[in-house]
C-alpha cells in the first residue's frame, strides 16, 4: 500500500515546511508594510500600531504588573512578545494554507485587517495610512499562496515516488527546488527590506540631530540655590536629578520625534482668538529658570517616580493670555502628538502665584526627545498624568463637563493634586549596613506648599525632627538627614513630613489609584 510505504515523518516534515512559508509570508507582510509606511505615514506601522493599541486597551493591573516585572524594558517585553506572537500566527497560517487552502491566506487577511483598524484608530493619523498595511496583506498572501503551490508540488512529488514503490523515475526535485529558492528570497528580501526600512524611517526621524544642533537659549532670569541646598551623602539623591536618571513613564510605544521647525502650539475651545504659535515665538516670549519637582500618580510610597529639574520655559498664563480665556471655562485639555491629553484646572495655569509653565529646557539642555521635545507642561503641586503634557501641541480651554482627558475613564480622578510625601534613599531597604554612626537621609516634598519638617522614628523609638538642606523654592523637594547609632540586628526605620500648612503627611495606607498613594515609609534595615 502507498500510504503504508510512505517515509516515515513525510507529513511532519511538510507541516514544518508549511510553518516556514508562513512565517515568511509574515515576515513580507511586515516588511512591505514597514517600507510603504516609509513614503505613505510614518505611523502606519502595524506592529506599532498594534503594540499601541494594546498598551491603550490593557487593563490597569496589567500594565502595574508589567511595569513592576520589566520596569524600563516594559515596551521592549512588549514588542518582543509581539514578535513571538506573529511568528507562531504566521506559522499556524503557513500550515492553515496547506493543509486546508485558502485559510492561510483568510488568517493573513484578517491580521491585515485587525493591523490596519489599530493603525487607522490611532490618534494624528494621515489619510492614506491604510495604504501601508493594505499592501502589506496583499504581497504577503501572494508570496504565502506561491510558496505553498511550491510546496504542494514538492509534496506531490514525494508520493507519486512513493506511490510508485520507487519503481519509476527519481522524483524530478522541481517543487522542492523551487520552494526553496522563493522562500530563500521572499525570507531574505524581507529581512533586508523590513530592517533597512524601519533603519530609514528612525533616521527620517532623527530629530535628535536637529535638537543636537539647536541651542537653548540663556534665561531672561535665573534661580539662586541656596547655600546648604544639597547635603554630600552617599545613597542620598542628588538635589536635580540628572537627565538621564530622570523617571520617564509615558503612554508612547516610540518616543514621538518632532521637528520644531514645523512644531506649532494651538490655543484654542473656549478663547477670545485662536493662536497659533511656533517654537521661535515661545523662545520670543523670553526663558525663565524655574525649578520644580516632578511627580508620577504611580509613585509608591518610597518609590523613585519623582525628579527634580531646571527648567527652562514660559508661564503658561502668559501664553492663554495671548489667546484670552472667555468666563465659563474652568480646565484646559492639553494634547500631544501623540494624542495623550491631559484635563488640568484653568485656576492652575492662571493663578499669579503659581509657576506652571511651558518647558523648552531641562537641566540647562533642550528637553530630551523622552521628556516631551521640543515643548512640554510643567506645573507645580500637580500629577504628571493632570498637567505635565510631552510633546505639547494643543491647549484647548474647556470645561471638565465638556472633556474628559487620557487616564479619566482608565480609574484615575479627573483632577489630582500632589499628595506631599516623604522617601528615604540610605540606607537602602533591606540592605545590610555596618554598626556604628551612619547617616539616614531622603528627600521630601510638598510642592507648591513647601517641607516644613522632616521626622524619622527608629523601631518603636520618639519621632525625632531630621536636619533639612536650605529648600531652593515651595516647589522642590528637600533633602533631610539624621544621624544614627546603628547597633547590629534588624531595624525599622520610618519618615514622615509636615507641611508648611502645618499639615501633616497622611498615615492612612492608600494605593496610587485613583489619586496617588499615600502612607508613611517605614523601612527594615539590617544592621551587622
Ligand atoms: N504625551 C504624554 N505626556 C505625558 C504622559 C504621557 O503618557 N504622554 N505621561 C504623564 C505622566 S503620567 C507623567 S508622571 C509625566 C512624566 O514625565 P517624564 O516622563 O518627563 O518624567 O509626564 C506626563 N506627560
Ligand atoms: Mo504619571
């Protein structure tokens, strides 16, 4: 019988094959869409895009979970986990096409079409940016729908051999031969075109150059520190964190790149004048330093979402006054390139007395294409997620009955102040320290309000006042230090602040949703 004189694991060899011309056909579907999405819209990459879309449709414990698990690489986890799961789709669509045609190529068509609704749905999309995954799908399926004929030939082949008990002439090699030599260019073509493409659209895009080449100019005014500002202790955070040290979390999968040349701010909704406002007139307006601690609604209690900067910008209440805010208006929905808004108080931005600004420059450098280049929100004594807009292109004056902004209907409160808090950085939790005399220092802040008082309490021990540096304004951190006689064992070491209202730092336990933790660090420390 033919069937009984088959080579033994012909059928599971043809299944592998077929996986391959799947992934290959994957593989051409990417990299064709990554080259048209090179002429048609940069943001038409479906991978992208569909990683976008994921990171917006989550659930919020995932992403805690995920931010907790891979930390800074959450976005790389992502991709690469994206990457797995194409290649084992493409695979089971590769076989799908053999083993019961035309599936593979309906598997394909509707991966073309989920890729082009993430792509379409997200936000600053151009018109013709279906284009890139429409033909992406198509060359794909030909290259999928050839490969397999190839491979059915092979197959076919093999049994007629087979079939013949070897009596015939040798199998004549050509379904087998060719398969190869397609799926050897279809697989090569695709590597070379989908690397060089994405390589090309990331140089295109290389708007770090042409921040390189730009130079901030220097402040109308500048910030005095203090004499006694920052303490010289090991393990304690430095009074501006640098740059490159500086927390990021943002909602974006690539980090928006924007040409300030072409960058434009409008303000607009409820305003006398639409006003439109290129990069050269906000450095027209004249830059002031303006230092301001920085805050994550995610920062746990001891968590290091929380930076302070130099800025280097102007006040927003000046810029909405270009415009003029019409009465009946109370937030001011800021939007980014990237279609992030944010819902902030118009009080906020207007109040004389509070430096909410529009920031060009961090730490005496352009802002980092990470931190929001070319422009971006700061406001004192507010949330990131309610007021610290990157990549900035559009206030609109509203109402919050009107609008609603990005993490709003995601469990977190429209409007969120700064719960003020307290961190202790040396010594580190659960880290073992030498007995003897050693410092415990931190940081603290209450921003917009100012640090009264820094407090540490060892084991069941008195609550102790720490020696505080000379605070720079209302709106940094402080750091705090205590000296302590470490006798060996294991300790609990606790902080608490007081504010300048003479408040006191919330005791009371609460998680980051959906206004920002609360509740007094208490550390074990392990002394030797
Ligand atoms: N465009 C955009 N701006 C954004 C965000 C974002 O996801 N997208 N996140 C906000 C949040 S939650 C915070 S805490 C700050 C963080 O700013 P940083 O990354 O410069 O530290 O940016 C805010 N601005
Ligand atoms: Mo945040």
């Amino acid at each position: 019988m033919a069937q009984r004189n088959r080579p033994h694991g012909t059928r599971g060899r043809f299944v592998l094959w077929a996986a391959l011309a799947g992934v290959i056909s994957g593989a051409v579907f990417l990299a064709t869409a990554e080259l048209f999405a090179l002429i048609f819209a940069r943001s038409a990459s479906p991978i992208l895009a569909v990683g976008g879309f994921v990171i917006d449709i989550v659930p919020q414990p995932f992403k805690e979970f995920a931010i907790a698990t891979f930390g800074e690489y959450d976005k790389i986890a992502l991709l690469v986990g994206l990457g797995l799961a194409v290649v084992i789709a493409s695979a089971i669509a590769g076989i799908l096409q053999l083993v019961r045609p035309p599936l593979g190529v309906v598997a394909l068509v509707i991966a073309g079409a989920l890729s082009t609704a993430a792509i379409v749905t997200r936000a600053g999309v151009t018109p013709l940016a279906f284009l890139p995954p429409l033909l992406g799908t198509v060359v794909g399926s030909i290259v999928l729908v050839l490969l397999n004929r190839r491979l059915t030939a092979w197959k076919a082949d093999v049994v007629a051999v087979t079939a013949a008990d070897g009596e015939s002439e040798p199998p004549t090699q050509m379904g087998r031969r060719q398969f190869f030599i397609l799926a050897g260019i279809a697989g090569a073509s695709a590597v070379i075109v989908g690397v060089a493409s994405r390589a090309v659209s990331m140089t295109v895009a290389s708007v770090a150059s042409i921040r390189d080449a730009l130079k901030l100019p220097s402040p109308t005014s500048t910030v005095t520190v203090p004499q006694g500002a920052e303490f010289d202790i090991p393990g304690l955070s430095s009074l501006f964190t640098p740059n490159e040290d500086f927390y990021r979390v943002d909602t974006a999968l690539t980090v928006p790149t924007i040409d300030p040349a072409t960058w434009r701010l409008v303000i607009d909704g409820m305003v006398d004048q639409r006003v439109e406002m290129s990069f050269q007139d906000i450095l027209d307006m004249g830059l002031d330093e303006y230092a301001i601690t920085l805050t994550c609604v995610s920062n746990e209690v001891g968590g290091e979402l929380v930076g302070n900067a130099m800025w280097l910008g102007v006040p927003l209440r000046d810029v909405l006054k270009k415009a003029g805010v019409k009465s009946g208006a109370d937030m001011v929905l800021s939007k980014s390139v990237d279609g992030y808004t944010a819902s902030t108080p118009l009080s906020a931005l207007t109040d004389e007395n509070l430096d909410a600004i529009l920031a060009v420059g961090m730490n005496g450098e352009l802002l980092p294409l990470e931190h929001g280049f070319p422009v971006r929100m700061v406001v004192p004594g507010l949330y990131g997620y309610v007021s610290a807009t990157k990549w900035l292109t559009e206030l609109k004056v509203t109402t919050f009955a009107d609008d609603e902004a990005y993490w709003t209907p995601r469990g977190y409160s429209a409007e969120a102040p700064i719960k003020f808090s307290s961190r202790i950085d040396t010594p580190k939790l659960g880290s073992a320290v030498a007995s003897g005399r050693i410092p415990i220092a931190g940081v603290a802040w209450a921003q917009s309000v100012g640090i009264e008082k820094v407090e540490v309490k060892i084991d069941e021990g008195e609550w102790v006042p720490a020696t505080l540096s000379a605070p720079i304004n209302e709106d940094t951190w402080v750091q705090w230090f205590m000296e302590w006689d470490a006798t060996p064992g294991t300790h609990y070491v606790a902080v608490r602040a007081t504010n300048k209202n003479g408040d006191l730092q919330i005791e009371e336990r609460a998680p980051i949703a959906p206004d920002g933790s609360s509740g007094w660090q208490r550390s074990l420390i392990r002394v030797t």
